[in-house]
C-alpha cells in the first residue's frame, strides 16, 4: 500500500476539516435551531458568538499545532513522510491538543454559570452520569480498549491508526462529562453531538479491525488465519456495541428530554 | 436529570433535596439504588460538599434515603412503593381524559386548577 507524505497528508486533513468546520458551524449557530430547542435569547446571542469563534480558533489552531508536532519529530527523527512517522506526529499533536480543551472548559463553565444567575435559567445535572452511560458504558468500554489495544500490538503493530480512535473516544466520552451549568436544551444539544461521534469514532474502528484482519487472511507473504478469526470476533464485539447503543438511543433521548 | 437554579431565593440544599425527593417518587432513582457520593455530586454541581449532605441528610430525616457510612446513602424501599402506587393513581384519570381529547396543556391546566382549589 502507496503511503502518503506528510504535506499530502496535511493538507487533505486541513482541507477536510475547514470543510467540516463551515458545514458543522453552519448548522451549530443557526438562530433558528437555537431557538427552536427553547434557548433564551442571551443563550443564543452567546452561542452563536461562541460557536463561530471556538471553530474559527479550531481552524488556526489545529493547522499550525499540525506543524508543530511535525517539527518535533522531524527535529527528533530528520523524516517526516514514512507512515510510521505520520502516526508519531498525529499522537504528539493530540497531547499538544490536549490543554486547549481543559482551558476551554473552564472559561466556558464561567461562562454558563454567569448566563444562568443573569438570565436565571435552571440548570440541569446528568446525576452519577447515568443518561450518558446508556450509550457509553465506561467498565466496558475500559475492557474493550485493553482488548484492542492487546490484538493490535500483539499482532498487528505498536503504533497503529486505530489507537487515535481509541483516543477520541475516551476524549469525547471526558468531553461530555466536563460541561458545568448547562441548561436542559445545552445538555441535550451536547449528549446528542457526542453519541453521534462517539457511535462514528466506534465505526472507524471497526473499518481498522476488519481491514487489518482481512488483509492478514488475503496477505500472500503475511497470511495469519489466528489474527484473522482474532480480529473478525473483536470485530463482531464491536459491531454488537455500536448496535447496542443504537438499540438504546430511544431511551437516552427520552431521558434527556425529561 | 436533576434541575437547579442558582438565582432562586430557595437555598441549593433544599433545591437538591426537592429534585432528589422528586426523583425517587417518580422511579428515576429506584430503591436500592446508590445515591451519588456527596463529593462526587458536588463537584458536579459545582457547590460546597456540606451543602449535598445536607440535602441528604434531610432525604434521610424524610425517611427516603439511607445512610451506611462504608457504602453511602442509597433509596428506601418505602420511596418507590409510594411512586408506583402515585404513577398508577395518576395514570387512569389521565388516560380518561386523553381518550376524551384533552391535550396536554388543558390537562395541565386542570391539574393546576384543581390542585390550587385543594390548597388555596
């Protein structure tokens, strides 16, 4: 397989998320969608104020940490364009990231306390995280990370792609739990966003389980049928997951809407 | 879900104690099931630790909750009992007055009305 070099591989990834930006802020900020999920107007005035800034931050920010992290390793290792060195770039730019989103955080916790003593709005708490654990069971979930994390480097490789899936789920899963002072339409609005990435981050893992299992059974030179049937059940685990947390949206959107 | 607001003349403890009571009449928390530690909730509330075991220990007083000093407080028995029995009462008279093509807002509005006749 043609790998590609690290300035195709930049800008694809910069194109796709300045794409990804305009779409996703487009639909985020709309007044009308705001309104329409009974928000007060100062919620909505902030959010969409908020919104355009945060991706317009995420469009800056994201290209030039890219950069950096890319400098890094070429500073380290003198190559930037082998696959293996690509992954070693996108793992350090996730620790870069990782700040960014725990500043965020807590600037916007302020913020939405402010909202609710000025507008006096009820706040709403997903208490132990009950709602959020329907569509994300952590003890699982922890168990399920190891498993892949064992297959992949005991059979596959020790760095591999799907590790950043693993990775943002976890995030994504942080995410939801670190909102403060939300208001019933915010929590809802923000539960929703993360159960649709979290069930699409959980299918790419899949597509990664199910390529690298079925490249190790048509492989000429690296045929392994073990890794194959490894891979396929980790797979069909995986695939009763997604389906198990579809089976209980129902309930977990009639959870937040109560 | 548990609703508080931060700019009610109501203070939070007693705002926690509400939501809690609520919460177990109406099934959401179930009896045996483990309050959250106090710690824990008032990290997510983002308020004082005494304010939540104030709350609980008003839960306990009130005879809705339990506490054991290893393993936290968790929901009486007695709480969900009251809660299914209220949601079967409740339930019928409802369902009559849907069937008879009442919406939900003029439910609402009787309930409300007849519950301040009752009380006024």
């Amino acid at each position: 397989m043609q790998y590609p070099n690290f300035w195709i591989f930049y800008v694809a990834t910069v194109g796709i998320l300045w794409l990804f930006l305009l779409v996703i802020t487009a639909y985020r900020a709309s007044s009308s969608r705001l309104r329409s999920r009974g928000m007060k107007e100062e919620y909505v005035q902030f959010l969409r104020k908020d919104i355009t800034t945060r991706s317009l931050g995420i469009g800056i920010a994201i290209p030039i940490l890219l950069l950096v992290a890319a400098g890094i390793v070429w500073l380290i290792a003198g190559d930037i364009h082998q696959p293996e060195r690509l992954l070693s770039i996108v793992l350090l730019f996730l620790i870069l990231v990782i700040p960014f989103p725990i500043l965020d955080t807590m600037q916007l916790n302020k913020k939405y306390k402010e909202l609710a003593l000025e507008t006096g709005s009820e706040t709403v708490v997903d208490v132990s995280y009950k709602i959020l654990h329907l569509v994300f069971t952590p003890t699982w979930e922890l168990l399920a990370t190891l498993l892949y994390v064992a297959f992949f480097v005991a059979f596959i490789e020790p760095f591999h792609v799907a590790f950043i899936h693993l990775l943002l789920l976890w995030f994504l899963y942080a995410a939801a739990r670190s909102g403060k002072y939300l208001t019933q339409p915010m929590l809802k609005d923000g539960y929703v966003y993360v159960f649709v990435f979290l069930i699409l981050n959980q299918g790419f893992l899949l597509y990664h389980l199910l390529n690298v299992s079925i490249h190790r059974l048509t492989c000429e030179h690296c045929s392994d049928p073990t890794v194959f049937v490894l891979g396929t059940v980790l797979g069909a685990l995986l695939a009763v997951k997604i389906a198990y947390y579809l089976s209980r949206y129902p309930r977990f959107s009639q959870a937040l809407s109560g | 879900m548990l609703k508080i607001n931060l700019s009610s003349a109501v203070p939070i403890y007693e705002q926690l104690f509400n939501e809690l009571r609520r919460m177990i009449r109406t099934g959401e928390l179930k009896p045996g099931d483990s309050l959250p530690p106090i710690r824990s909730l008032a990290s997510q509330l983002d308020v004082a630790v005494n304010t939540v075991a104030r709350a609980y220990q008003e839960l306990e007083a009130a005879g809705l909750a339990e506490g054991n000093r290893r393993k936290g407080s968790f929901v009486k028995a007695q709480g969900t009992a009251l809660s299914k029995e209220s949601a079967r009462i409740f339930k019928d008279p409802i369902l009559s007055l849907v069937q008879q093509g009442f919406d939900k807002e003029e439910i609402a509005h009787l309930f409300h009305a007849n519950l301040n006749q009752v009380f006024d």
